[in-house]
C-alpha cells in the first residue's frame, strides 16, 4: 500500500479519482504509484518544476515513509515535510500539467 490509503492525503486521492475519471480505469495502489512515479519523471527534468525536495519526500511517501521518518532524513519536522508535499502536489495538479499527464498516458494505453 502506498500513501493514498495508508496516509488518507487529500490531495493524493483528488489526483487518484480525477486520473481515473479522465482515462476511465481503476486504479489500485500499486497502479498509482507507477503513475506517480513516472508522472514525476515527467514533469521534473526538462521544467524543473518540481524541487529535489520535494522529489524526494514524494518518492519516500509513495514507497511508504512516514512523515516523521523523511523529517529525520532531512533534519526538519514532520509538519515541514508535510507543507512540502502539499506544495509539490499542489504544483503537480496544475491543469496544464495535469492534461500533459493524461496526454501520455493516452498515448501508452
């Protein structure tokens, strides 16, 4: 299991029900997490959008982290690394991102 049921994140179930809206499948966690994971890849080299951070928090809660364990890897507190996923999510449900997502996902289905 990965965050979105584990850690009942809000924004990773909105993301979670609005990627299987738009492409009309099921996902379960696992089938998240892969979408997740290359959504990541996606968005983060040539745009840099996202920061080496916050890369690393959501890679560490999609393979099962705690919060209080990732704020030890980075020295800071849990509400921090808390703040720093909600901003990296927040970034990566911007529309056009979004709709860049749902692009390539189209086309490997």
């Amino acid at each position: 299991m990965i965050g979105i049921s584990k850690y009942k994140n809000e924004r990773l179930i909105r993301m979670k029900s609005l990627i299987e809206e738009k492409l009309s499948i099921k996902l379960d966690d696992d089938g998240f997490k892969k979408i997740m994971n290359k959504y990541i890849e996606i968005v983060t080299p040539p745009s840099y959008l996202l920061t080496r951070k916050e890369r690393r928090i959501l890679n560490a809660r999609l393979n099962q982290c705690t919060l209080e364990s990732i704020g030890k890897m980075f020295k800071r507190s849990k509400e921090n690394i808390r703040q720093g996923q909600d901003k990296a999510l927040r970034k990566m449900m911007h529309p056009r991102l979004m709709n860049m997502l749902l692009e390539k996902m189209k086309e490997e289905k």
